[in-house]
C-alpha cells in the first residue's frame, strides 16, 4: 500500500485550510486504498528559505532541512491541499518546496484548492513548480467555491458532489503513485 501526504499549504492564523484538509483526510481514509496522513506546513518549523546551497545539490545544512527532508521522502504521492492568494498558491508552500529536491521526484501529486473561484489558478501555478521537482501531476482535481462550499465564505460546507471529486482525484494519485515506484530509489 503506497503512503500518501496531505499538505496544507495554508499557515496563517484564522485559515480554513486545516478544515479542508481534514475533511479531504475524512474522505481519503473512507476511500481506503492508500495509507494517508496529514502534514501541516505550520508545524513543519521551516523559516524562509536559508539553505546556502540549492536543494538539487542535496548539501542539507539545517536541522529542520534534514526533518522536512525524511517528511517529504516518507510519502510516495501528496495531495496538497492550498488556498489562492493573489492569484497564485502561498508563499509558505513554494518556501517548503524549495527546501528539498530527490525528495520529490518520480511521485504523484494531486490538488484540492479553494477560493472565489475555486482556487485553480492556484493549482495552475503549482503544477507547473511540479514540473520542475519531476512530480507527475493528475488530472483530475477538487475545486471548492467560496460561494457554493462555505457559508459567509468562511464556514466550509462542501456540496455533496465534492465528495466523489475527491475520490475520483485519490483513484488516480493512487494509481500514479504506485506506477512510479520502480523509478524511485527507495
Ligand atoms: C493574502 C490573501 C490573498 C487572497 N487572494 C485571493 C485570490 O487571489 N483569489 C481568491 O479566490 N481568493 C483569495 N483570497 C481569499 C482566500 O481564498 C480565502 O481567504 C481563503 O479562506 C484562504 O485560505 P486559508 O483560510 O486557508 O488561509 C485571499 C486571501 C488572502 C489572505
């Protein structure tokens, strides 16, 4: 069974995205077909970026660095789960994303975002970062409406539909997750 990371992306006082990814565990855990367990980047105890060498060189120099690093490698796919601000994913997650680099490669990824529009500017923008750490992204992915999924845009109340989109996203980040296993170097 591949183990799967739920990221939120969202750290900031007040966010929802602890809610949401909640929630999307909720699901995953009914769904079955993965082991799932959450991370959340505000207790992960990254700082902005402040390794002297870049990721891809693999010199860790930071204790945290080395922390983030067994985190990230212990999941054969994620799901992140991120908010859009100012049309693009947070800040906090692309920093935790640059930390590390072997970590990522040859896994699966898979989105749920949220926001006016349903945050897929957000994922746009972050599948595109995937690009770059050799992360193959999935198709399918979950969109939630300030409007439509939450109450004063605030409370999250997901449509009933949404359910089954984030099933539909797990079937195939499990899927991917496990085909890329023999490009890993475990
Ligand atoms: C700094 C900031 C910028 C935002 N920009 C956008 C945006 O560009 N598009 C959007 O749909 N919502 C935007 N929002 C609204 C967020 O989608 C909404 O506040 C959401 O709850 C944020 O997620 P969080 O509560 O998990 O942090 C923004 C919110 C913040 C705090």
């Amino acid at each position: 069974m591949i183990k799967v990371g739920i990221i939120i992306a969202s750290t900031r006082p007040g966010r929802v995205g602890d809610t949401v990814a909640r929630w999307v565990h909720d699901v995953a855990v009914k769904h079955g077909g993965a082991e799932f367990e959450l991370v959340d980047l505000k207790d992960a105890g990254l700082p902005h970026l402040d390794e002297p060498v870049p990721a891809l060189m693999r010199q860790y120099s930071q204790p945290h660095t080395h922390r983030w690093a067994a985190t990230v490698a212990s999941f054969d796919a994620y799901v992140f789960v991120t908010p859009e601000y100012n049309r693009t994913f947070p800040g906090a997650l692309k920093s935790a994303i640059d930390f590390v680099y072997a970590e990522w490669n040859n896994k699966a990824a898979g989105f749920v975002s949220y926001g006016i529009n349903g945050g897929v500017l957000a994922v746009e923008h972050l599948r595109n970062v995937m690009g770059a750490l050799g992360i193959a992204t999935v198709s399918d992915q979950v969109a939630l409406s300030l409007h439509n999924d939450f109450v004063d845009f605030t409370v999250f109340k997901p449509q009933a539909h949404q359910e089954d989109a984030v099933t539909g996203m797990l079937d195939a980040v499990i899927a991917w997750g496990g085909a890329l296993k023999p490009l890993r170097n475990d």
